[in-house]
C-alpha cells in the first residue's frame, strides 16, 4: 500500500522541514511548498489525502487556501498547523476544517490520523 500524501504548505521553512520530518517519521509521504500559490500549482485533487497549512501566510492565508482547494476537491481533509489559530476557529469549523496549534507536532499528527480513520 503506497504512503498517505500530504501536501504541507507553511512559509516558515524550519516549521515547515519540522512537520515534514515528523510526519514522515510515522510513514506518512509529504510534500512541502512555501506558501498558497505554490501549494494551488502543484494541487490536483486526487494527488493527496490531507493538506496541512500555516493560517498566517503572506498573499493568502490558510483558510482561503482552504477555500480555493475545497472547491477543487470538495471532500479533501485539511488541517490548520498555527500558533494563533484562535481567531479562525468559528471559520474553520464552518468549513470543516481541523485545527492544531504550533509546535504541537503530535497533536497534528493524530488529528490526521483521526481524520483518516473515519473516512
């Protein structure tokens, strides 16, 4: 069975290199990009089972990431990795999208794998 793709989009690359490698450790194949419009290019739906993204990213921010990437792939989980993700909290949960607060690498990690074991 090939590894769970996830797409990890964050413009901070130490934040970025540390969920990757965190993740990757627990099998999981991952994709890093810098940033929203990185992240739409290299998007096709089907390509990968979770996104991960920062919500504070300069041009555009997780949740309109989020947005943008839903409308391509309605049923795609995505996960919001951030220090201050309290003000996005009553969107996100709107729109269906989980939320782990920075650098809480574990948290993340069994938000995904909650997510994946109920689809």
């Amino acid at each position: 069975m090939d590894a769970v793709r996830i797409l990890v989009v964050d413009d901070d690359a130490a934040v970025r290199d540390a969920v990757c490698e965190a993740l990757s450790g627990l099998g999981y194949a991952t994709e890093p990009v810098s940033g929203a419009g990185e992240a739409l290019d290299r998007f096709h739906p089907g390509r990968y089972r979770v996104v991960v993204t920062d919500l504070a990213m300069p041009v555009m921010d997780g949740l309109q990431l989020a947005r943008r990437l839903r409308a391509l792939e309605p049923d795609l989980p995505i996960m919001i990795f951030s220090g201050s993700p309290s003000a996005a909290e009553p969107e996100a949960e709107r729109f269906g999208v989980g939320i782990a607060r920075k650098p809480d690498v574990d948290a993340l990690a069994t938000l995904i794998e909650r997510t994946l074991a109920g689809r």
